[in-house]
C-alpha cells in the first residue's frame, strides 16, 4: 500500500512539474528537438522518474553484482577486484609480423591476445590457393599449417596468456593447430586459457564466412564444446557474437535477441547430444557491439546478463550460478568509425569503451582511428589501448560496480530492451528455431530492412554524423596508414608448398580419411584433427574433407 502511495505520489509531483514548469520553458525556448527516437526505435522522454518504473521489483530485477540475475554484474566485486581484460585485436601479414605485435601490445600493458586471420584462412583455403591470391596476410594473418602457428605464437608461452581468435568455419582446425602448439611448448591443456569465436549461427545471420550448411556447422561447434569441457577445461569454445549481426546493420535490440537465440541454439544441440547443461554452460562466452547511443549499449549489456540467466534457469534447467552468468568481451562499433576526419575516431571509441565498461564487460578491444583507412599502425593502435588504461587509472569509474544502477533513465531503457528482445524470441521459437529461423531467411531480412531504413535516415541528416553529413571540412586530414608488401603472399605461398613436398603423403591421406569417416559417422573430430596438423596436414586440405562430406552452403536469396 505504501508503495503505490508512494508512486501516485511522484506521478502527481511529476504532471505538476509537465504543468507549472516545463510548458512555460517551452514556450519560451522551444526544444531541439522535440521528439527523439534512438537507432533502436525506442522513443525517448525529456526526463524519466520512478512513475516510469511503475513496480520496480529491485531483487528480482536487479539484487546484487554477483548473484542472479546478474543485472548489476557478473562478479561481486566486478573492477574493484580485477579490471577487464585489455584485448586488442591483431593480425596481418605473416605470422611473425603478427607475432611481433602482439609482443608491442604486451610490452604496452596489454593483458590478452586476440588474433585476427586473413580471407582464405577463415574461408579454408591455403595460401597457395588460387581462389587466395591477393588476400594473403592483407586482413589479417595468414594460416595453412601447424608450421605458420608456431610462428605466430614463437616466444609467447601460451600458458601464461589467455588468447582470443576471431575464426569461425574453420576454428576446429585453428583450435587443433593452438593445442598442436601448446603440446610442443610443454604446456599441458588444462592450463591453456582463452576463447575461439566459433560461431556459426551468426555467419549465417550476418558475416557470411562458411563452408558447410548450418547443421553440420553446429554439429562441429558442439563437437569443439563436448572436447574442451573434457579436456581444456579454461577454454571458452564459443563466443556468441552480436558483434558481427550489429556490424550488417541490425540495431541494438535486434543484436541482442538474435545473439541469445543463437545461444540458445547451441545449449540446444549440446543438451540434445546428451551433455549435462552445467558442465558446459560456464564456458560458453558472448561478444557484443558497443556502438553510439551510450545509454543504449549500457542497457543492452545489463539486459543481456538478465536475459541469459533466465532463460538458462527456466528453459534450460541450469543450477550452477556459473551457467547462468554471461560473461561477454565487448568491441567499440567498426562500422561508426569515419574515412573522413578520421582522427574523431579516437573520441568515438573513447565514449564506446566506457559504455562497455559502465555496461559491465569482462574484456575489451578498442579499434583504432585509422582502421576505416587500412590495417592500424603502431601510433594508432597505442592510442586505442591508451584509451583503455586512461579510463581504468584516471577516470574512476572502475571504483564502483554498476554505478548507473538505480538510474530511473537506463533502468527504463534495460526493462524496454528485454522486453523486445522477449518479442523476437517468441518468434523464433513460433519459427522452429534459429536453425529454421536463418533457413527461412527470417534475421537476416529483419537486419537488411533496418539496414536501410537507417541509411535512408542517415542520409536525410536524421541520423548525425559529425564529418561526414554534419560539420564536413573541405580539407580532409592525410594520415599514414600500414601497407601490406607483395612479398607476403608470394613468401607464404611458399612456405605452404615446402611443407606439402616435405611430408608424408600416405600419411597425409591416411588422416584426410580419418576425418571423412569421422564426419560421416558422428564422431568427435577433434582428437582427429589434432592427429592430423600434427603431420602437417594443412587447413585448407581438411576444409575441403568438409566441403566433400556436408556439402556447401547456399543462403536463400533476401531482398
């Protein structure tokens, strides 16, 4: 009784307030802009209070940071006991130049590895490759054979650094080569810390890179989860990406939903395989997009970590509080980065990283100011990770978890994002499932048409962006920019053909049989391919073994 007094209370302070003071303030300056609507659609009030929380149960739908549902944080002590993990992402050339950045980054206080692969590596495709000429080590680096990662990860003892790698279709074979190398270095398994994205779903979705349809593609993602939950227990085997969906074009209600449901997915096959869902789930990890509307992203992370845990409790049966945690690493928004003056990048992506983090992530990469231009250089992607260590020493934000929490504004903002996201995941379900979802075309059209409806809004000036459609400059500022040499390709390709003339040849069809009955029969392929790199069978050869079994994948046509 007392709280709806209370509540009737502050709605009649506030309709006083609309009354006797706002409207005179509007009719003597009139607003800005009178009616606003974030890139999500949600429209916004001038001013939010308690009356827009109405019942605001605070334990069910915040309680404490470490304790379901996690709204405020996955950890009790959140920053106060450990910043997030300075990750910034790298790759391009040979390995070794690979490998030499990322000493730079370790040497400058980077806390984790994160390692971007070229075209053909993540398509499955050797250097040598016809259909990989002219893209060998241009974004990324380049990987054929379990000689290339050793290479890449010479003089970093992989048991004392946690690594990321951004691959997908091609991740069970990149995963073997990294264990291959771990063996050689000494370092047993369960000492090996780290994440491969591996998410399939969302190449279906959004980024487009596969070999195999969406069945099989998932059966080896469950493959990967059923290996590393036995033996490299530290290992996160996917990271559920929104990131990639809200680069296509989707809004940050749409990324959400459709990263969930692209989880629920694989707990779905991992339990439909007999797996217990709580020896599995606390090594499943997320990966989002960190994009403008600073408020927005804010709640979509806290929304995110409530939605997860309970649709882990309550769908999935999951006991274990480590199930029910979401634990995301985040990335400043690629597509908001500009050509033009490029140098307003570097406060773009300040004001992004601090959403993420005041939004609660456990890991972080800053793009760099020049990335729209080429690979970052040296200058520029110091200046990304510098931007990380100010906020986490100068700003003192990192002294207090959650300190949005409570805020009558993004309180609001993260109820209306589950919500919605609620919405799509009915759908979904009504659909049959994400798996039936992407087969009937179903994200991929919702992204396209928010896509262009945001274009259209963009290039009407509804949608500001300071350089390019507000505040343009007749002179754009030049910058320096890291250039890949020929020679790569032409030394890679090399090197691959030296390692195929040196080998075993019935060795190497001896594996390449090994992993077709494999495939064909159900079995784990992971033990399989960690034989075969060990003989130098090459990345590409096994994608090819995928192509032959599974077939390969053609996506409906989406206008």
């Amino acid at each position: 009784m007392m709280r709806e007094q209370e509540l009737k209370a502050i709605q009649e302070a506030q309709e006083r307030w609309e009354r006797e003071v706002l409207q005179p303030s509007l009719e003597k300056s009139p607003e800005r802009r009178a009616n606003f609507e974030s890139l999500s659609g949600l429209p916004r009030e001038r001013l939010y209070a308690a009356a827009d929380l109405g019942d605001f149960d605070y334990l069910a739908k915040l309680g404490f940071p470490g304790e379901s549902p996690f709204t405020r944080g996955v950890y009790p002590t959140m920053y106060r006991g450990r910043l997030w993990t300075m990750r910034m992402f790298a790759g391009f050339g040979r390995p070794e130049d690979t490998n030499r950045r990322f000493k730079f980054l370790l040497a400058h206080g980077q806390t984790g590895l994160s390692t971007a692969f070229d075209m053909p590596t993540l398509m499955g495709y050797d250097a040598d490759h016809p259909r990989a000429r002219g893209e060998v080590g241009r974004e990324g680096v380049s990987v054929s054979t379990l000689d290339d990662m050793e290479r890449l990860f010479d003089g970093i003892p992989l048991g004392d650094v946690t690594t990321s790698m951004t691959i997908n279709c091609t991740a069970s074979v990149i995963l073997a080569m990294y264990l291959a190398v771990a063996e050689k270095q000494g370092v047993p398994w369960e000492r090996l810390g780290g994440t491969i994205q591996n998410d399939m779903l969302k190449e279906f979705i959004a980024q487009k890179e596969w070999i195999c349809p969406p069945e099989p593609a998932v059966r080896i993602v469950t493959d990967m989860i059923e290996f590393t939950s036995d033996h490299v227990p530290r290992w996160h085997p996917v990271s559920i990406s929104g990131y990639h969906i809200r680069e296509a074009g989707a809004n940050a209600i749409q990324e959400l939903a459709f990263t969930l449901a692209d989880g629920i997915g694989y707990v779905q096959a991992c339990v439909d395989r007999g797996l217990d869902v709580d020896r599995f789930a606390p090594r499943l990890s997320f990966f989002f997009d960190i994009h403008n509307d600073f408020f927005e992203e804010i709640a979509k992370l806290r929304a995110a970590r409530r939605l997860w845990a309970r649709i882990m409790r309550d769908r999935f049966g999951a006991t274990q509080p480590e199930s029910l945690r979401l634990r995301t690493h985040a990335q400043t928004a690629g597509v908001s980065l500009t050509a033009q003056q490029p140098l307003n990048n570097v406060v773009r992506v300040a004001l992004q990283a601090l959403a993420a983090i005041l939004g609660g992530a456990q890991s972080l990469h800053t793009n760099s100011y020049d990335e729209t231009w080429a690979l970052p250089t040296e200058q520029a992607v110091t200046v990304a990770l510098r931007t990380q260590q100010i906020i986490a020493e100068e700003s003192g934000v990192a002294s207090v978890v959650d300190p949005l929490g409570g805020s009558y504004y993004v309180e609001w903002l993260t109820d209306q994002m589950e919500a919605k996201v609620w919405e799509y995941l009915r759908k979904i379900d009504e659909l049959g499932g994400i798996i039936r979802a992407i087969e009937l075309g179903y994200p991929q059209r919702e992204i396209a048409e928010t896509a262009y409806r945001d274009k259209l809004r963009e290039d009407r000036g509804e949608i500001a962006t300071v350089g390019v459609n507000k505040f343009v400059q007749e002179e754009e500022t030049s910058i320096h920019y890291l250039r890949i040499d020929e020679a790569v390709e032409r030394e890679q390709m090399e090197r691959v053909r030296q390692v195929k003339a040196s080998r075993s040849g019935a060795a190497v069809e001896r594996h390449l049989t090994r992993i077709a009955d494999a495939a064909r029969d159900g079995k784990n392929l992971m033990p399989i391919l960690i034989d075969a790199v060990k003989e130098s069978v090459t990345l590409g050869e096994i994608s090819d073994v995928y192509r032959q079994v599974f077939g390969r994948y053609h996506e409906p046509i989406i206008y």
